[in-house]
C-alpha cells in the first residue's frame, strides 16, 4: 500500500525520434512462460479493498508479458493490495498487505510454495538472508507499531518478532547488520535501526530526516536512505508550513551519517530509491521527473548536483539488475490496467507493456 504523502514518480525523456512503443500482453490460461534469470515479475497492487491484486511476468528471450500467472496457476486470487516481492533462492516472496499474507511460489512454474498468515499482520517487504532466514517489515494493525518478522525458511513461519519504530519499511544488508528504515506508517518517525542479523538484536538507531521510506547499499557497502519528509497540518487541515519538514537523501557511513541534504521544494520529496548494478549511481523520483546521484565522491561537506533522468509521471520504478534498465509503472487509476515501460541506462525508451491494476515495482 503506497502513502499518500509519497509523490507519484515520473519518467520520460523521450529522446528518440524514431523509438516504437511495443506493447503486448496475454491472458491466457494456458500460457505459463519460464520464471527465473530469463525474467522478471510485476506486482500488480490492485484497488484498495477491491481484491484484485496480480501479478505478470515479462520474458527477456519472447519480449512478452504474461498477466494473471498467480491466479491462472494456482486458481485462486492474489488478494488485497500487493505491496512487493522479492526472488530468493528461486523462490517468490509476494508481500500482500492489506491481506495481511506472503504467498510463496517457485519461480520456474509459478505453483504455490505456501502461504504465510500466523504472525503477519501488514506486512511490507521481504528480504532474505540466508537458506533458512529472512526478514518481512510489518506496519502492525494500527499502522505505526513497526516491527520486523524473522521467518524461517525452511518452515515458512514466523519465529521471531522484533519491535522496531513506527512504520518499519524497506531494508537492506550489509556483512551481518540489516538496517530498517522506518517510514513512519501512519504515523511519523525518523530513523534508520540497525539489526544484528546473528543476533536479531537492535544494536543501533540512527536519526535521520522525516519518514526515511528507501534504502539501498552502494559498491563501497555505504547505506543511502530518502524520505519525503512530513507534512502538518493546522486544525482547519490547511498546512502548517513551519513545522512540515522537507524530504531528503542521507549518506550513512560506519553507522553514522556522513552527508544529508534536503529537496529544494519542502513539499515533493523523493521517493523510490533504486540504485544500479555497480552501486554508482542512485535514481528516485521527484518533483515530477525521475533525477539521478553520482555516489562516488560525495562525503561530508561535498555539494550535491542531483539531474533530471527522465520526464514521465509514474506510480514506481525499479531496476533490472541484469540489464541497469528502468522501470516504470504507470497507474492511471485503480480500476484499469496499467503500463509497465523500460528505458536503457542513458534514459531512451525502450517498449512498453499492458500489465495489471495499480503496478507498482518488479519482482527481483
């Protein structure tokens, strides 16, 4: 389920004179292309409430997308409000938030592996660590009581439940500390925490800015963070300009951060950040436009140039680890279809595709 205080993030760069829009997509029942390496997944969100969350593959070898796998194969309905998935050890981790699940597929033929309900309560995303470990954040019933769940893989069941700050988000890792960025939920916070994955203890919390939303680990194994700041309101809902605070992007080092800058305009943060394969370089989205960050060089006290990408509204983006192309997910409104397209690494179109309701980011 995406925030309302995230901005839509927006693609484009229409560069090419002569670039052909391809779309194709398929329904069919009896089609069930091969998952893995080949390809990748799209997770469809759905409309709130409305239980009607998918999920499509795109093939790399066909240049097809294939939309509906998860029902067609396993004959039931994905659920409500597909927040992500993560692929891991060739097994797909489809986060179902307002569901309150992740259902468990094999990435070959897309059959269900299991499903996760005991201990879940809305649930974000999936990360895993080892063979028989992984991570899953949880908003929690009220939507600010963060925690993250340790799941068992080889049982697929919750063990252990670690009470983190409000909102707890996207993750990452690095060597054994996972580090927790805490969106704020329904609430507001400001902190990244940092997890022992041998221990599943909290060893630190670091402060950041407002509602740190992405985070992702650059080639030197430095953690970036971005957040759209926060908003208040006055008791007659007009804004409360002095105390909203302005999105940001921080730079952690050692547990520590290094740099932090804030967007020029206080009320379109960043949302969204990816970085690509080599580590080099960041993108997310802001104020209308997807802008791109150097990593390399930028230390305490460095000047920050951040430029323009891409000129698109989307609803997310993504990466294709295989390729460093983007990826776009185009949601016009929750009750139609929507577009995935890919542009290369120098941000020229490359296709575009009819996928679900509500596209929201790849399956990687």
């Amino acid at each position: 389920m995406k925030m309302n205080y995230l901005t839509k993030l927006t693609w484009g760069t229409f560069v090419a004179i002569a670039i052909t829009i391809s779309s194709c997509s398929s329904d069919d029942e009896q089609i069930v292309p091969k998952a893995g390496t080949d390809g990748f997944f799209i997770v469809n969100e759905g409309a709130f409430l409305g239980g009607n969350a998918s999920l499509s593959y795109f093939d790399k070898a066909t240049q097809t997308m294939t939309n509906n796998v998860f029902v067609n194969t396993t004959e039931i309905p994905l659920g409500d409000q597909a927040q992500s998935m993560t692929v891991f050890n060739d097994k797909g981790y489809i986060v179902v938030q307002n569901s309150a699940k992740i259902e468990v597929i094999n990435t070959t033929d897309f059959t269900r592996i299991a499903t996760i309900t005991e201990g879940i309560v809305s649930p974000r995303y999936f990360l895993g660590v080892n063979n028989s470990k992984g991570y899953v954040t949880d908003w929690g019933a009220d939507g600010v009581s963060g925690t993250v769940k340790v799941i068992d893989l080889t049982t697929n069941e919750v063990v252990k439940t670690i009470a983190t700050g409000q909102g707890a988000n996207k993750m990452v890792v690095v060597g054994n500390q996972l580090y927790v960025a805490n969106n704020g939920g329904f609430g507001t916070d400001n902190t990244v925490q940092v997890i022992d994955t041998n221990t599943d203890a909290i060893v630190k919390t670091i402060e950041v800015g407002d509602n740190p939303s992405s985070i992702v680990a650059d080639g030197n194994g430095d953690i970036w963070v971005s957040g759209p700041g926060k908003i208040v309101y006055n008791a007659d809902w007009s804004v409360d300009e002095a105390s909203s605070t302005a999105g940001f992007i921080a730079k952690i080092v050692g547990d520590e951060v290094e740099v932090a800058f804030t967007m020029p305009d206080k009320f379109s943060g960043p949302s969204g950040l990816e970085i690509n394969s080599t580590g080099a370089n960041l993108y997310f989205g802001y104020d209308g436009g997807v802008y791109t960050l150097e990593t390399e060089g930028i230390g305490a006290g460095s000047s920050v140039d951040i430029q323009q990408f891409i000129s698109k509204s989307f609803y997310g983006i993504d990466l294709d680890p295989s390729t460093d192309n983007i990826l776009g997910f185009e949601a016009p409104n929750f009750t139609s279809a929507g577009t995935m397209y890919r542009y290369n690494e120098n941000g020229s179109l490359i296709d575009s595709y009819e996928v679900g309701i509500g596209p929201n980011s790849a399956g990687l």
